[in-house]
C-alpha cells in the first residue's frame, strides 16, 4: 500500500509546525499542483508526531478516498498507536516485528475505501456548489467525532472563476481551518485567501507546486475514475429494491402517490405517448415516458388536469445513473448503480455492495452517469 514520493524542505518545515494536537489545515491550489501528494506528506508527518489523523477528500473529480462523486473521510492511527496494536490498523502492514513496522509505517498510501462518505453526486463543481459544502462539513464533523485531533482538508482545483472563490471562501467559513496551505503562486490565490491575512484566528501558508509534478490530460483524469469506479464496484452484485422501501431525493420521483393502471392509460392518451410510471403530488405529476413529451403534450397535460407543475423524464432517465444509498440514521451507507428498472414490477435493480440494501431508506440521485460498466 506505501507508495514513494519526494518531499522538500519546504514541505518539512511546515509540517514541523502545524502538526500538533487540534488543528484543521485546508489544503487550496489549482489542478496538477501537487495537493494530494502534500497531504500525504502531512498525514505521514502528524502520524510520526503520535497524532490521530484524518483526511477529508473534498476533489469529487479525482477523488483519493472514497469513489468520485462524494467527499470522503478516512482515519488514520498515529504511528505508535499503529506499532503498539499492529492488527487492529486496517490500514497498514502487520507481518513484521514492531520496530519493523515503525519504520515501515512511516509513510501511508492513499487508498479507495473510506470510513464515511457524502454523495454529491458529480464530478464537477460548478452549479453543484451546496452539496460539496455540506460534504465537506459533514466528513469534518465524521472527523471530529471519530475522535480525529489532526484534520486534512484536500480540495478541488477549481480555483479560478467567480464561482471558485465563493466556494472556497464558503469552505473557510464553514469548517474554521487553523491553517491555510496555498500551493501555488500567492496571486494566483489572493482572490480567495487575501480577505483572511489580517484575521487572528487562522494562519496561511503558501508552498510552491512539487518540482516533479506533471499536468495530467483530461484523459488521463477520466481513466483514472473509471479505474476508481472499477476497484469500487469490484465486489458488488446487482440487487432489487422496491419502490415503496424508498423515498427519492434530489428527483421528484418515489415521493408521491403512484399512480394506478387506468391513470396510466390516460396519461397516455393525454401525451400521445406510452406513460409507464407515474406520480402524483400536490396539483403536480411526475411521469416516466417511452418518448421526451413535447411541449404542447405538457401544456395540454397541465391545462386538462389543472396542474401546476409537470416533470417528465423518459426510461433512460435511470440507467446508469449513481445514486446515494442512505439509511435510516440519514448517513451514506454506500454508492450504486441503477442497472434498470421494472416498472410492472416496481424494482429497482442496483449494482450495490452486498448486504445493504434492507436498511436503505433514501435514495439520492446524482447527475451523473457511468459511461461504461463495471
């Protein structure tokens, strides 16, 4: 699992000073700068400080723990606390002696599984800007109450656009960092940093991006999630779970009444179209159709039946979609497929790790699809 990588000097003086015991350091810097690898050099450096880390991994495009997607948590022990219980640490070696193991465990990889995830849903953060802030507190807050007392915060490299920089100083504001770690040229940051220099309450820093680091293509990046997903996916089995187990989030079906055969029928006949799901709200419907509906078809529809709202998707709608597996206590239990569906029988068919599915309770819909199967 150790994977080599080079430090500088730079990297180990300030680590020396900001690994200590209660602290939070958000890493910020544009694409190929050298984050992740950094925040790996921290993780090492605060675990030989006898520190409890955990790394918060908020890049939903190239995420390092957890699936791409979601912003995920995972725990590291300190050092000692590895050597002192060497097989109870599920992320390190445990076949040699303790002093082996001391200096064996010096240096961690970053793998795919996590302790705690949050599912956004995409790979991209504009236009999806609330549910990666709510993330990130979210797997901060897993943090802390899994007893964490040093945090990293590795981010996006979205950096550069209006956007950018209300996300970023948003995530400032919500998860109170101690430290501020730049990589970058300072002015390249200054738009999202420069209002925090004259504050008491945190401390910046700003680094060089790693001399050996190599701007990756956007090839390069899709190859690696599909890779991501793969290793993910790997031990999954495609499961059934019935419409009336679940609630829908962030999708307006599996929320309202469905609706029954004969109202089917003439849903269809108000679209010209073959209707095959429907629900019904509060003077809306939610309908799943074989052909988009026109616009006329929806006027007519919202006119006939006094609507004051129509959503329509057609059948592809869910296919390869990835949802968000939520149980009752509202946390994400998993990531999954939807394979298909079976609208006479009223089953999802999702591409899930085993033994999950009985406890879930919500299912959050992302924009995105896999491209390819898994």
């Amino acid at each position: 699992m150790t994977q080599e990588y080079q430090i500088n000097t730079d990297w180990k003086r300030l680590a020396d000073q900001i690994a200590i015991p209660n602290q939070r350091v958000l890493v910020l810097g544009a694409s190929d700068t050298g984050k992740t690898t950094f925040c790996r050099y921290l993780i090492d450096a605060a675990r030989t400080a006898a520190l409890k880390v955990a790394l918060v991994d908020a890049d939903i495009g190239q995420s390092q723990i957890g699936p791409p997607t979601t912003v995920g948590m995972k725990l590291y022990e300190s050092a000692d606390a590895a050597n002192t219980h060497p097989t109870e640490n599920k992320n390190l070696e445990t076949d040699s002696t303790p002093s082996e193991n001391k200096k064996e465990n010096s240096k961690i990889g970053l793998d795919s599984s996590a302790d705690a995830i949050y599912f956004v849903g995409t790979i991209s953060p504009p236009r999806n800007l609330l549910p990666i802030l709510t993330g990130t507190r979210l797997m901060v807050d897993a943090a802390v109450d899994a007893g964490a007392d040093f945090i990293i915060i590795d981010t996006t490299g979205y950096v550069h656009d209006g956007a950018a920089v209300m996300l970023k100083q948003q995530k400032i504001e919500l998860i109170c960092p101690n430290h501020i770690v730049g990589i970058g040229r300072s002015k390249e940051l200054e738009r999202i940093i420069g209002s925090y220099h004259n504050l008491n309450i945190l401390t910046i820093h700003y680094l060089l991006p790693h001399k050996l680091v190599r701007t990756k293509s956007n090839e390069a990046r899709k190859r690696n999630r599909k890779t991501k997903f793969n290793v993910y996916f790997e031990e999954s089995e495609i499961q059934e779970i019935p419409f009336e187990q679940i609630k829908g989030a962030r999708t307006p079906f599996f929320n309202g009444r469905m609706a029954n055969e004969k109202e089917l029928e003439i849903l269809s006949g108000l679209t010209v179209n073959e209707v095959v799901h429907a629900e019904w709200g509060q003077r809306t419907v939610s309908l799943i159709a074989r052909r988009k509906l026109t616009q006329d078809a929806t006027i007519k529809l919202k006119d006939y039946l006094s609507l004051n709202y129509v959503a329509s998707e057609i059948t592809t709608y869910f296919e390869q979609r990835l949802v968000g597996m939520i149980d009752g206590s509202g946390a994400t239990v998993a990531v999954g497929i939807i394979e298909n569906v079976d609208f006479e029988k009223k089953n999802l068919l999702i591409r899930c790790k085993t033994g999950i599915t009985s406890e879930i309770k919500v299912l959050q819909f992302g924009n995105y699809k896999l491209d390819h199967k898994v």
